[in-house]
C-alpha cells in the first residue's frame, strides 16, 4: 500500500563518526531490516581513525525510495515513530552539533527534495519536533530548526 510522502524528518547520529554503511552495521545488529534514514549526511569523520576533509557535507542515500511521491511498503524508513510512512528522513553525522559545511548541505537538500515532492515548509520537522521525539526527551537533531525553516521561506 502506497502513502502519500508529506514530511521530511531530520535527524542526527548521536555519534562523532559514521556514514550510510556504518549506520547501516548498526541498525542491522539492532535486528532492523535497513539502515532507518534515505539520506545521511557526513562530517568528514568517517571512522574514528579515518577523517577525509573533503567529505564534509557530502550526501549518502541509505534505505532506498524511488523518487515518486509515494511511500511504497519497501521505502518506509525506520527514524520517526508515527512518521516513518509519509515521510523521508535524514541524518546528519553529529552528537552534539553539525558542522557548518552539513548545515550548508542540510539546506541545500531540503530545498531539492521540497521542490521534487512538494513537501511544505511547516512540514520539515526535527526528531525532537515528532511526537515520538518529545516523548522520549530527544535533543536530536541538535540544530535550530526553526532557522532552517526561515532560511527555506
């Protein structure tokens, strides 16, 4: 069963390394199907022994979707509870705060995927925004997310 995509939730790894691959390792060893996230995006911090300067802010896709504006029973992502099957979501590798080449990238992205699905401003909500998120106490995904939305406006 299809459902229409209407939000794009954002996310942090609550780790100071990682990439679409690691946190795939870990959701797996949690007994998930897939890597939670469509899209990761990296600090550069790749391992904790493995900086690459340059891949800062860079984009990874993680669990698949196929780009239409539906979310098949395949694409339907495992990061926001009560979300998961209307939305995408995105992760940026970051504990306590993102580097300024991810938010550049965060904004740019958003942007994108606005313009491609139609997905309104009011509709891109931190982790911490869900209902789940507030439940929980998240911090995630430790950025000002009413300032991304000022900056999409």
């Amino acid at each position: 069963m299809n459902r229409s995509l209407t939000h794009i939730i954002v996310h942090c790894s609550d780790s100071e390394w990682g990439s679409a691959r690691e946190i795939r390792k870990w959701h797996l060893a949690r007994g998930w199907r897939d890597i939670g996230y469509q899209i990761v995006i990296l600090n550069g911090q790749i391992l904790p022994s493995l900086f690459i300067p340059a891949l800062n802010g860079s984009i990874e896709l993680g669990r698949p979707f196929d780009g239409d504006m539906f979310v098949a029973d395949n694409e339907i992502g495992a990061h926001a509870l009560g979300y998961n099957d209307r939305s995408i979501g995105i992760c940026g590798i970051a504990k306590a705060r993102w580097s300024a080449s991810q938010e550049l990238s965060l904004i740019h992205l958003l942007r994108d995927l606005q313009r491609i699905f139609h997905i309104k401003t009011e509709n891109i909500l931190g982790h911490n925004e869900t209902e789940s998120g507030k439940a929980q106490g998240k911090t995630c995904p430790n950025l000002n997310m009413d300032g991304i939305r000022e900056w999409l406006k």
